[in-house]
C-alpha cells in the first residue's frame, strides 16, 4: 500500500509540467535568513509566471513577496529569496507557504515550508534610568533597569541589586521572573538618600541578571554622582580594605620561615605605563632562600608596545606545540588591515635571569608564529608554527614545522566548526660518536569538528603523533568524541575519550614509560529549582601505565565502573551554600583487587563568612593511588579529613583576617592536624601589611612524628595606573618660570 502510495505521488510531481522544489523546513535564526526555491520546467516550452509567499506575521521578505521569473522549456531556475524576523520564537509552529502562479494567476503549484525555530537563550540587561545625583537626605532615586529575552526560550531568571551599605558591606536585593520568549519588561529599584551616601563621590548600585541554573547573563554597574555641598573629598572612592589588593600596578615584599632556619624573602612587582606614546608593561619575581649566595629571578620581563609592535625581553613562554621558555627577547607584529599576527623569538633555556655562570649549556630555542585570517567572518583562520631548538640536556636539536588550518570560513562557527592540524619534525642526536640512526623524522595530525543543530551538539578531537615527534605530544594517540542534547532543563552528553602514551627518545637516559586510558561517560545535569541542582554522571574506566618500582619497571591495569553525583543547594537569601559530590564504584586493579567496592565524598559549606569542608575515602580509584600503596607496602585503607573556616573583619574593615585548621586521618598511613591564620591589615589607602602563620602536627604509623610552622610577614604597596585601554587625552596644560633675585629688588638677575 506504501507504495502505491509512493508511485502515486511521484506520479502526480511527473504529471505537473512545472513545480517547485524546496526544503521541508526553515531554520530561522533572528536577523536575515534565506530560502532555497528550484523551478522545473519539464514541458515544451518556455513558462512565466510568478512565485507569492504567503508570510506569518512577525516575517517579512527583504523586499516583493512576488517575485516574477521565466523558465525555458526543459530548464531549471534557482531562486534565493531573503527573510527577516526580529521575534523568531513567535513563529514557533507556524509555515511559510510558497504558491507558484500562472499569468492569469491560478496556483499551479503550492508548497507549505514548517518554520524550525532552535533554542536560543539571550537575555539582555538595559539600563533605561534618567540621570540622578544625589543631593538632599531624603530624595527619591529611581533605577530603571529593562529586561529583554531575545532568545527563542521562555526563562525563568532573577534580577539581583546590590549596593555597599554604611560600613561597606554589601546588601543585596533579588527579584524573581518568569519571562517569555521575545518578551520584555521593566524593573523599578526606589531607595531613598541616606546621609552616608553623600560622603561619597559617588554611589554605585550594581544589577546581575542570572539564570535558574545560576549562569550570568548581564552586568550593569549604575553611578549616581554626588552634587552635596558637604561632600567628605578624603572618601572618593569605595576604600573597602579588599579593593587595594587588585591593582595592577604594585610590588609586594613577602619574608617567609621567619621561625626556622632557612629564611628566605619574595619581592614581586607588577606594572603598566604609558612611555614615549606607547605602553610598557613589566614583571619581577625575585627569591633568595637560606642556604643560597644569590638571589632568583624569575618570571621577570618587559615588554613595550607602540603602534602595532610589541617588544618583549625576559622570561619567555610560549603557550605553542612545542616547548618554548626560557630568557630571551621576542617581538610581535599585529597587521590589523590584513588580519594577520607575526612573531618572532630567541630564547635560552633557562628561567634564571641572573644565572651567567653554567658548567654546561643548557640551549637555546627559535621559533616563530604567523596567524592569518584572525577574527576575519569571511576568512578561514591559519596558524603556523618553526621552531629549532638546541637542547644541551640531552644533546639533541630539534625542527618542527606545525600548521593548524580551517577547512570552513569562520562566519559558520556558531553551527560548525572543521579544524585540521599537520606537523613535520626531526630530531637528532648531538655528539662525535652517534651512530647512523642518530636522526629520526616524526610528524603528527589532528582533525577537530564541531558541529550544533537544533538541540544537538556533537564534538570531535582526534590526534596522532608519531613516537619521535619533537612537539608537546610526543608519542600520543587520542580520541575525544561527545554528543551532547537538552530536553527542557535536562541536559545529557555522551562521551568517548581515549588517550595513548607512548614516547621514544634518542637519549638513552630517557626512560620509555607509557600510558594509556579510555573512558565512557553518561553525563545529566538538571535544575530540580531555583536553588537546587542535579548532576549525575555514570563512567566506565580502563587504565595502563608503566611506573618504576625498587625492582624495576612494572605494568599496573585498572578496570572500574564509577557514578558520581553531585548536589547543590542555595538559600533564596544566598547566604547558604551546600555542595556534595559523592563518587562510587567497582574497581578491580592489575592482581592487587578485583571488584572491589571504593567511595569517597566531598562535603562543601558556607554561610556568610563562615566555612565547613569534610571528605572521606574508602578504597582506591586510580592507578596512581594503588601505587603510592605499593611503595610502602601497604593498603590504601580509609581517609578522612575534616576543615572549618571562618574570616572577619575589624577597625571598620581596615583588617581582614582568615582562619582555617584541617584534620586528615589515614588508617594505612597515619594522621596529621594543622592549621594557618592570615591577616590583611590597610595601614593606607594603598598600602598592605599581610601576615600569615602555619603549624602542622603529623603522626605517622611507621612511629615517626614530626611538625612544621611557618610565619610570615608582608606589605604590598599599590602603585599608581591607569587604565592602558583608554587613549591619552590631554586634559590642562601647566606653564612655570623659575627665576633668581639675589638682592631683592624685583630684577631677575
């Protein structure tokens, strides 16, 4: 019966001289979409007529909805028509339907287009509120803050003011809303002036927007500047003691185990300054620890930029395929016009800048790094990487030449994303005396896709290298494939990753361990309300890796089906906060156990400025577990630990202080107590004068007992900036005359 059904209709589509073709569905997105149509024309001769699309409100047509075409006898015609929608998630279930007309205007064909609306969340943030000062105790200020959902979902969120209280605390007030789809609204904050608002130059009320599941979705920062006659000019800003501990422009002097022996100090300083028309941004890190004649200094540089160049001298490192740090200089080129970054670099392999005197080379590296097409919606983006590296630690050198490419332009990012990565290396052995293999070439490739539609999403990384590759990845074979689909407040993912390990080096000093690991997981998350949510997480493992032992190298395997769960609940005052992660499962390892039963579970609490963490363990997980056992000879056994916390304030916020203790107990190991108690203390606006104490008692089950202490001291000194982002702008000008008049009669002599 299908099909004769099947024949008929086919039939019918032969027996139509012209038609139309089209897509089932319209996937419409706000903004400009577009439709596909096909004319056919299987008769004799030629056929004019028109198409007229019949439009839901809410979608208009760039343009006429009639469009008037001629197709030759025996041809095809494609046409591309463009749609606009500014509320798709009002079009949710209806159709477009396409008629083609003859020239008298009978419908010779009639096709119906369902409309596909995907789910979209965007929730915007606007502040709408007239311009207000504050003045007189006692006037009315409004802030107006308007809500739009220009998602395609309906959105139950919550609108949270905050503004600093007379002592600097911060009082908040939340709001509540379901909020349809393409609909919007206004909220309404009325507070009255108080007197110690006009202390202030200005007072600020901040507005956050979250979603159920708590993600932000907008940030308004509302100034209300002060215009009182009385204002107190000691308090321009907000001087709450924590503000001063997040300048970018600082040094900070720390000495450590002042109760011990070996001493040591820290001097690090950060900064960033307009020079000679450019920017110049610097770091120093500099230590000297008992027992050492000279000071460290590492993680220092400088760099400057001016124009589209940027200079850069110090410690180096590269985040890039291969190893590249050390203290050298590099330079940057950005080609704005083009789309297109350059950079070159030379660098040694060593991270203390004041380490002149080695009784061996420990190398040097080159490399260099283009980008194009960066950030470009009509371009596909390229990166290519050179290095050459010279390594005396293992007297190797080192090329390798690395491409990663876009097969699509980056204006189909949102849906699609087809990413691949080629890499050509060789290595070889420094020396008089290698033999004829000393030389070994390697290479690597990589695939990466991203795909989304409707409420699917699907990702793919996949790598292989070859065992002597000279990048970070020497030796690996992985696979990282996931899909991922909502269903309302569900969202669940299935993924597959496997990961091999595999190195080998030249240097035969370098021990061939290898690892390798597959995991599948089942991944659900849901909000059960506004303040509590769900997430559960069924897995299963396979672990192998070579680890060293007294005896020798030694193969471990791990096998273990797992669920993890975690809980999350808040206050509907956010004071409260409780997180509990709970982990167990049957995990069966090497000859050691088989099946065994482990569980472990975090415990997380908090309530304004007090804190409670807990954990407790039964039972190994992991390979790396099962052999810190082994080395001892002994079971992982059970572990506990428990944790409170608490922090405060004195002398009207100028002091901050926090305390913690822990206790851990093993039963295969043994147990320790310890705990610490820091203090921030605002001497000036800018200034910091820091002090933390640590003490920690351990009893070991081997009878061996011992404790450590700590106490240091510091000040941290913020220094003045400003923000490089915002161009220089000349805002007076100063003239000065200098003169000297050594006796007095009013000639400058």
């Amino acid at each position: 019966m299908l099909l004769l059904l099947l024949i008929r209709f086919v039939w019918a589509q032969q027996e139509k001289p012209v038609y139309l073709i089209l897509p089932d569905q319209l996937r419409l997105e706000a903004g400009l979409n577009s439709i596909d149509l096909q004319l056919v024309n299987t008769s004799e001769k030629d056929f004019t007529g028109e198409i007229n699309l019949v439009l839901p409100q809410g979608l208009r047509a760039l343009g006429s909805d009639r469009l008037a075409f001629t197709v030759p006898a025996g041809k095809k015609r494609f046409i591309t028509q463009r749609l606009q929608s500014q509320t798709p998630a009002q079009l949710r279930g209806q159709a477009v339907v396409v008629q083609l007309r003859d020239p008298q205007g009978h419908i010779v064909d009639n096709k119906i287009m369902a409309i596909d609306v995907p789910p979209k969340k965007a929730v915007i943030l606007q502040d709408v509120s007239e311009p207000q000062y504050l003045k007189h105790v006692g006037d009315s200020i409004f802030i107006r803050t308007r809500v739009i959902n220009n998602g395609t979902t309906d959105e139950q969120i919550k609108i949270l003011f905050s503004s600093p209280d007379r002592i600097g605390n911060t009082k908040f007030k939340e709001q509540d809303l379901f909020l349809p789809a393409g609909r919007d609204t206004l909220f309404i904050l009325r507070f009255a002036v108080e007197k110690y608002m006009l202390n202030r130059a200005q007072y600020t009320v901040n507005v956050t927007g979250l979603y159920e599941n708590g993600d932000v979705f907008g940030n308004l920062s509302l100034l209300l500047s002060n215009i009182a006659a009385d204002r107190n000019y000691q308090q321009l800003f907000d001087n709450r003691g924590n503000l001063a501990a997040y300048s970018r422009n600082f040094f900070d002097l720390q000495l450590d185990n002042l109760l011990s022996e070996q001493k040591s100090f820290y001097l690090r300083s950060e900064g960033e300054y307009r020079l000679a028309g450019g920017q110049l941004r610097y770091s120093a890190y500099l230590t000297k620890t008992g027992g050492m004649d000279r000071p460290t200094l590492s993680n220092t540089f400088a760099s400057f930029q001016k124009g589209n160049n940027i200079y850069t001298a110090g410690n180096l490192q590269e985040s890039m395929e291969a190893s590249a740090f050390g203290r050298g200089v590099k330079f940057d080129h950005i080609d704005t016009a083009r789309a297109a970054n350059y950079t070159v670099g030379v660098l040694q392999r060593s991270v203390d800048l004041l380490e002149y005197n080695r009784s061996t080379d420990p190398g040097y590296t080159a490399f260099g790094k283009v980008v194009l097409g960066e950030n470009k919606p009509e371009h596909r983006r390229y990166e290519g990487q050179l290095f050459y590296d010279r390594n005396g630690l293992d007297s190797t050198t080192s090329l390798l030449w690395a491409n990663s490419f876009d097969f699509l332009k980056q204006k189909y990012a949102g849906n699609t994303v087809l990413r691949g990565f080629v890499a050509a290396g060789l290595q070889s052995q420094n020396g008089q005396h290698v033999g004829r293999d000393s030389s070994m070439p390697s290479w690597a490739l990589g695939m990466r896709m991203d795909q989304r539609f409707a409420k699917w999403s699907f990702s793919s990384d996949n790598f292989y290298s070859s065992p002597y590759y000279t990048g970070n990845r020497r030796g690996s074979l992985q696979f990282v494939e996931r899909v991922n689909r909502n269903w309302g407040k569900l969202s669940a993912a299935l993924s597959y990753t496997f990961y091999r390990y595999n190195p080998s080096y030249l240097n035969t000093r370098f021990l061939n361990y290898a690892s390798q690991s597959s995991r599948w997981d089942l991944s659900m998350y849901m909000p059960l309300s506004s303040f509590v949510t769900l997430s559960v997480l069924p897995n299963y493992n396979r672990e192998i890796g070579t680890y060293m032992f007294a005896a020798g190298t030694r193969e471990l395997k791990s096998t273990s089906w797992r669920l993890l769960s975690t809980v999350n609940v808040r206050s509907r005052n956010l004071q409260h906060n409780l997180n509990v992660t709970t982990e167990t499962g049957l995990v069966s390892m090497s000859d050691e156990a088989a099946g065994l039963f482990a569980v472990r579970t975090d415990l997380n609490y908090n309530y304004k400025s007090l804190g409670l963490s807990a954990s407790y363990q039964q039972g190994a997980f992991q390979i790396s577990d099962l052999v810190s056992a082994l080395l001892i000879g002994r079971s992982f056994g059970k572990r506990f630990s428990l944790g409170p916390r608490v922090s405060g304030t004195l002398l009207q916020e100028r002091l901050q202080w926090v305390a913690n203790a822990r206790a851990n107990l093993s039963s295969s190991y043994g147990n320790s107590f310890g705990g610490n108690a820091s203090i921030n203390y605002r001497v000036l606006k800018n200034t910091l004068l820091t002090g933390l104490f640590q003490y920690n008692y351990s009893v070991m089950k081997t009878g061996y007992d011992y404790d450590f202490n700590n106490l240091r001291i510091g000040v941290r000194q913020n220094l003045k900036g400003s923000n490089l982002d915002r161009p220089a702008i000349k805002t007076g000008n100063a003239r000065f005359f200098c003169f000297h008049d050594k006796n007095f009669n009013g000639i400058f002599d």
